[in-house]
C-alpha cells in the first residue's frame, strides 16, 4: 500500500504540472525515479498485449503492461488536473507572480538533480546539453496560434500535447498555448467536463503516448547519458517561460487591435520580462516562494531515493 501511494502522490505531481504552462510531467517523472519504467510500461502497449487481450489472458496482460503501477500514477494524473485546472485558473488570474515563482523554482532544481544523473560529461554529452536549451529557448519565444476547436486539431493537439507531456521539459500545456488551445482544453472544456472536445484529445493523447514512448525508450537506453543531457537542455531553455515578472504581449490583427479568443480573452504572443527595482513585500514573498519550489524538488528527490533503498 506504501507502495502505491508513493506512485499516487507522484502521479499528483505529474498532473498538476501537466496543468501548468512551462512546467512538465515528465520532469517530475525523472525526478522522482520513475520515468524509465513510465516509458517502458507505456512502450508494453504492442502486439503481444493485445494477443493476450483478445486471447482472455487478462493477468499475464496485467503483468505485461506492468497494470499496477500505471494505475497508480494516472489516476494520481486524473485526479489532479481535474481538481487542480479551477484552483491554477483562479491563482494565475488572481496571484501570477506567486505561482511563477514557485515554478520557477521548481524547475531551477530540476536543472541541477536531472543533470547531475549524467553518468560522465563528454564532448556529445556537452553537445547535447546546448542543443536541448537552444531548442526549448526558440520554442518559448513562439507566438501562439489562434483557437482551433476541429476534431481534426483536437486530435493532434492530444498528439502533440502528450508527447511533450512525459518529456523532461518540454511543457505539454506551453504547447497547447502555441498550438492555441490551453484555454479550451486545459480550462474550459475540464472545468464544463465538454466531452466533445476532450475526447479526441484523450484520443490523441493515448494515440501519441503508446507511439512516443517506443521511440523514447529506444533512445534513452542507447544513448542515456546524450538524452538526459538534451532533457535537461530542454529544462533549462524554458526557464523564461516561468520567470515571474513579466509583462504580456499581446498579439495583434493587421489594424493594430488586439486579437480576442472567444472568450473575449487577450491573445498572448509573448512577454517582456523584466527585473523588480526595489524589494517591496511582494517580491519578498515570490523570492521565499522560488526557494519553497527549490525546496520540495529537494524532498521530492529525498523521497525518491529513500523509495529506491527500501
């Protein structure tokens, strides 16, 4: 039972940062010691898995996929996004310099415990490391498509989305704002449970994670060193996404004026990031609140190797 509350809890955390732009599940999932058997339970999903499903051999299926310990972690994912998409909606609205601090944080230490994990830094490690920052930096400078609510777009949204979701780094909700469609996916349709549009993204999803993850998998064990370099390039390119103070930029139609989402929302095309003058109380507390993200990486990481000696 331990066990898999251990897995639930980080399940919990994969979800939540799943829900926020900038930060990824995956990097929680290689934080906490879990995300090669993540990947390779997901890989399981094959031929031999679906012989034994149609054959009726649903414990030898069970054991194949590794059943257990997927159910623990997404339904900590589950429970988490559809619990936490109200609570972030009114904290960015409400407190942003708060929450991007924390984040940032957060992934401040990811930075240094994932990378620390490279086994030897060699001339393709170090290759690999300014590529995966140089890619994710020219990713978070994008500007964001319009809304797109087609099935066809959905289904590719859930695609995309899920493939950058378990990698380290690389934000599946970042991408959905580029792609347009965090606030109707992640905001609106979890919020209002809008079947029509969660469900071909649930379907690409799943379609993207069973395809991916044979691709990662392969990648990671050949070249583990390379890869955990280029992830962590990954974590520390996206790093001004998270950075808190910042003014939006808006984007604009060919007459000057500011596009609306439907919702009569301002369409963000970027940020101006700038560096608070003076210590007031509320940079205070988001300075307390970055080293209370450094912190829980710190105890996440703590737990993960005291899960791996027990």
């Amino acid at each position: 039972m331990k066990k898999y509350l251990n897995l639930f809890t980080k399940g919990l955390a994969m979800g939540a940062a799943n829900v926020i732009p900038g930060v990824s599940g995956g990097t929680v999932a290689l934080i906490t010691g879990i995300f090669e058997k993540l990947i390779d339970s997901i890989k399981s999903f094959n031929l031999t898995a679906l012989k034994l499903l149609l054959s009726g051999k649903f414990r030898q299926l069970a054991k194949h996929i590794n059943l257990d310990f997927l159910l623990a972690v997404f339904a900590g994912v589950a429970i988490s996004i559809l619990t936490l998409a109200r609570l972030f909606d009114f904290l960015f609205k409400s407190y942003p310099i708060y929450i991007w601090s924390f984040f940032f944080g957060l992934i401040l230490a990811s930075v240094y415990f994932i990378g620390k994990t490279v086994e030897k830094w060699r001339l393709s490690v170090v290759i690999s490391l300014i590529v995966g920052t140089a890619f994710a930096f020219s990713v978070s400078v994008l500007s964001p498509a319009s809304e797109n609510s087609s099935l066809l777009y959905l289904f590719i949204c859930g695609i995309v989305a899920a493939c950058s979701m378990i990698l380290p780094g690389l934000s599946g909700s970042f991408v959905l704002i580029l792609l347009g469609n965090y606030q109707l996916v992640m905001i609106d349709s979890i919020n209002e449970l809008n079947l029509m549009v969660l469900l071909p993204v649930v379907v690409g999803a799943v379609v993207g994670l069973v395809a991916f993850s044979h691709v990662l998998s392969w990648v990671f064990k050949k070249f583990k060193d390379q890869t955990i370099a280029l992830l962590t390039g990954f974590i520390l390119g996206s790093m001004g996404i998270l950075w808190p103070w910042k003014h939006p930029v808006y984007k604009l139609d060919a007459l000057g004026n500011i596009l609306l989402k439907k919702s009569g929302e301002k369409v963000v095309s970027g940020y101006d990031w700038y560096i608070p003058e003076s210590w007031s109380t509320a940079v205070i507390v988001a300075v307390l609140l970055m080293v209370a993200g450094i912190f829980t990486i710190y105890l996440l990481e703590k737990s993960a190797q005291t899960v791996e000696e027990s």
